[in-house]
C-alpha cells in the first residue's frame, strides 16, 4: 500500500500533467476512490476540489466548496494551546516543498466537531514546474487516539496496581520478618515467643485475604465464580459481616450504629458472599474514615427488595471520580489520607457479587471531606431450597495416616510434614515429581499431597500415573498448589485429584482432610 507521501506526489504529478477535461475526470475518479480524504487548493490556498472522503469529513460537497479558503472548512489546532494555526497546505506552498505527515487537532467548521487527523501536504506543480496549488491528505485518526489513550491509562493503572500490590505484600512481611527474628532471639520469654507467634499468624491471614481477594476478581470477571445459594437470615448475615470488620472498626475507634428490621428477614442469597459484600463496605468505610469518626449500617425491606445502606463521615469521593469507583484497581481516594488503601480491586469485587445476585450497587458522596454511602439492592426471593441437614453421625474419624509430600519448597513441604507429624501421622518428602512417584510405590501412603509446579513431572502427571495404578484407588490425592484459577481446579480433578487447595493453605482443612482418610470426591 502506498504511502501518504507516495500518494501526494502520485496526485500532484498527475495534476501537473492534467491537459484536458477528459484527464481531469479520469483523474478525479483515481482520486474519489481513496480511502483518506484529499483536498486540492490553489496558490492561494483556496479549495480546488474535495474527494468523497474528505466531502464526508467536512461536510461539503466539492462543488460548494470550490473557491473557499480553506480555514472555512477545517481549522487545524495546536494540540496544546487549542489556538488557529496554519494549515499544512499552506504550509506546503510557503515552503515550496513536501509537509510530512503530523497529528493535528481539527475543529469542522461545518458541524463543529473536533477531530485528530494525521495531515501531510504537498505543492502541485505545473507543466513548467510551476507551483499551481497544493494536495493535502487527512486520515481520521480520532479513534486510534482514543484506543492509544485507553490503552495507556490502563497501563498506568496497571503500574499502580503492581506498586500497591508490592506495598501490601511488604506491610504482612515486615511484622512476620521481625517476629521470627524474635522467636529465635536467646532472651526472648516465653510470652513474647508466643505474641511473635500471633503476630505470625495474623499476618499470614492478611496475605492470605489478599491473595483470595486476587482470585475472587479474576473468577468474577472471567463468569466463572458460582454462588451456593441457599435461605439466609438477615441479621446472622449483618453479623457476620461484622464479625470481620469489628477489629478494624475497633482499633480506629468508630462509632459504629446498625439498624434493621425487628422482625426477622429470610431472602436467599450465598451467605459467605452476601457477608464478603458488607464486610467490604464496612471496612472501606473504616479505612477512609479518621479516628473516631461515624459509621452507619442500615438494612430494610422495600416492596419486594432487601436494602442495605453503609455510610460514614469520612473523607468522601470528589465528583470527577465517583463515576470510577467501582472500576477495577481504582484508587479513588486521596494517597495517604487515610491507612490501608488496599489494591483498588474491594469495590470492583463488591460490585461483581452484587451483581451475581442480581442485585445493583450505587455510591454516592456530597464531595471530599463529605463521607460516602454506598447502597446495596437485592430481591427478595420468596422460592427457598433449605440447605440439607447435616447428618448427626457424621463424625470425623481421628486414625494416623501414612502421608506422602511431594513439593520442591523445601520450607513449605517440612512445615507442612512437621504438623501432620505432631498430629501423629507417619510423613514421608519428597521434592520433585519422579521422586514422589517412587517414593509413592515404596511408601504407599494412604493420602498424598502433591504441588503442581514440580521439576520432573507435574503434579497433575504424577496424580494421572498414581490412578493408573490399581491399588490407588482409595488413595487421597489432595493438590496444594499456588494455581488457584477454576481452570487450574478443573485441571486437577480431571487429573484424578480429590481435592485442590490454594497456599497459603488452611492448616485446620489439610488436617481435616488427611484424618477423614480414603478419598470420598469432596473438592
């Protein structure tokens, strides 16, 4: 495909070759069927002709413009100033020479519109090498911009995201750095060992929230989290919630007031996501709101719909941004106004639960140093399918287990084996996948613990060649693995897995799950 200096001289000879009128229409014709829009102007900068693209941009047809300045269809812009001025066809014929192709500005003086158009021009010359006018060439590029700006306030965002992401991953880390520095310590006492210890743990639980919070975004986005829907009481679910959020609210010391229906309220809902949306509100409210300040829950029934209210007194959202709240890894709040701006994803995670419900959630705020109140809407289904009831007999069996580990992290894999063994298992390691297969033929545990990343072979490849073999068949195959996507589960339970759990894992399921022994499909 030419290029636009290409086609320029292309239509500036043939103008300068033009003899007769049988020439000119042939020519016009060529000039009528290119994509860009191409205007030629006389010595004075006067239209001369428009092709059919460039009657479309300007909104003139070519034999009313004819005679026209050119200013009185296009008035190209400075991209900075948004002052007049002068067009590249003018340029072209001051200069006696080739105005490469540049991105401008441009107000259409017909509608009005403004547009960015990539713009060159080119003086036309006479059969006796005379400059008789000008060519210029303008493509529409509005769009292309618009898609450029898209992409790189994306990329910003996305800059942002990873900063904060490695902000909040520092925060646990520095408190778990120092506590084990003091466990080890000679003079440590026994409390102070056993504070480090808390501290461990707790911030262990923040990773651990951050990385579920990660996950839930991606299932939410990709349609592929499922809600387990079932009756759900109001005030246990408001509860729950705030459960979750009392420590936060606490330590900030807010005062907190919670209005609800006296009676009691049953709508269905997944409990465990319905109590993840509020909480999440309460805690926004509490991390953007200074010490001391008002929080307000309120739920009630309208018509035939659940409305929840959380606000507060806090430092508000401005107008401009209140549109992006919900947007993911925005962060609509001032930096450093208030403790724990979190990754941007808490809003964009409510928002998606919400609307896996059917519901809508709106926010609204009177402006910086306002407060904010978001608002919750959700049917009230009147069709319940109670959950079923838990059999009495179901007794978790206590019996030592033969265990086989097989991770290459080394720490993650000892810890692990050191718990299962205080728990009076029998534990066997191995770091990679060839391993664990011979140490499975010659061990032969009754569960397995399998990570997927392994040197070797996979995890899914060793869990396909243990099913192969037919005495496995009662053996527990329980992934632990850092693959937490819906497709990583689908994966390991198509490899012949029992269970598939994310690490940072839950040390109270594992034990669960090896102590309940052969495997029964649970996942």
């Amino acid at each position: 495909m030419p290029s636009s200096s290409e086609r320029l001289q292309t239509a500036s000879v043939f103008n300068s070759e033009l003899r007769n009128e049988c020439e000119l229409r042939a020519i016009r014709h060529a000039l009528a069927g290119l994509g860009d829009a191409l205007i030629t102007t006389d010595t004075q900068a006067r239209v001369a002709s428009l092709n059919s693209s460039a009657e479309r941009l300007t909104a003139w047809r070519s034999d009313e413009a004819a005679g026209m300045p050119l200013e009185s269809l296009l008035r190209i812009l400075d991209g900075h100033t948004g002052h007049e001025i002068e067009s590249p066809a003018a340029q072209a014929l001051r200069a006696n020479a080739l105005v490469g192709r540049a991105r401008h500005r441009v107000r259409v003086a017909r509608s009005g519109a403004q547009l960015v158009i990539e713009v060159s021009a080119a003086p036309i010359r006479d059969a006796c090498d005379m400059v008789c006018g000008a060519v210029m060439l303008l493509r529409d590029v509005s769009e292309q911009c618009r898609t450029e700006e898209a992409l790189s306030a994306a990329d910003r965002r996305k800059d942002e995201f990873l900063a904060t992401l490695a902000h909040e991953l520092r925060n646990p880390l520095a408190p778990i750095r120092q506590a084990t520095v003091i466990c080890r310590a000679p003079a440590a006492s026994e409390a102070q060992k056993r504070w480090s210890l808390e501290v461990i743990e707790r911030q262990v639980r923040n990773i651990s929230l951050l990385l579920d919070d990660l996950l839930d975004i991606s299932r939410v986005t990709r349609g592929v989290l499922s809600l387990r829907v079932q009756s759900i009481e109001l005030a246990a679910l408001i509860d729950a919630a705030l459960e979750t959020t009392r420590p936060l609210i606490d330590a900030k010391r807010h005062h907190l007031s919670v209005q609800i229906p006296p009676q009691p309220v049953r709508f269905d809902a997944d409990p465990l996501r319905m109590a993840q949306i509020l909480a999440n509100l309460l805690a926004n409210a509490a991390k953007y709101t200074e010490p001391e300040g008002h929080i307000r829950l309120t739920a009630s029934v309208v018509a035939d719909e659940i409305v929840m209210r959380v606000s507060d007194t806090g430092i508000g959202i401005a107008p401009e941004t209140l549109p992006r709240v919900f947007e993911m890894f925005a962060q609509v709040h001032r930096r450093g106004a208030a403790e724990g701006g979190g990754l941007g994803i808490g809003l964009a995670l409510t928002k998606g639960l919400v609307e896996l419900h059917g519901g809508r959630i709106e926010a609204h705020s009177a402006g910086p140093g306002h407060g904010s109140e978001f608002t919750v809407w959700l049917s009230k289904r009147a069709a319940v399918v109670p959950p079923p009831p838990r059999s009495a007999s179901a007794v978790t069996p206590v019996a030592q287990r033969r265990v086989l580990i097989a991770d290459d992290n080394r720490d993650s894999a000892e810890t692990l084996a050191a718990l299962l063994r205080m728990d009076g298992h029998e534990v066997e390691v191995v770091h990679d996948g060839p391993k664990a297969l011979s140490a499975f033929a010659d061990f032969r545990p009754d569960v397995v613990l399998l990570d997927i990343g392994m040197p070797g072979l996979n995890g899914y490849d060793v869990a396909l060649r243990i099913r192969q073999v037919p005495t496995a068949r009662l053996v527990k195959l329980i992934a632990i693995t850092g693959w937490g996507l819906e497709s990583d589960r689908v994966q390991a339970f198509a490899s012949g897995f029992d269970h598939h759990l994310t690490k940072p894992v839950e040390w109270q399921r594992v034990a669960e799950l090896v102590r309940s022994g052969a495997h029964g499909g649970g996942h």
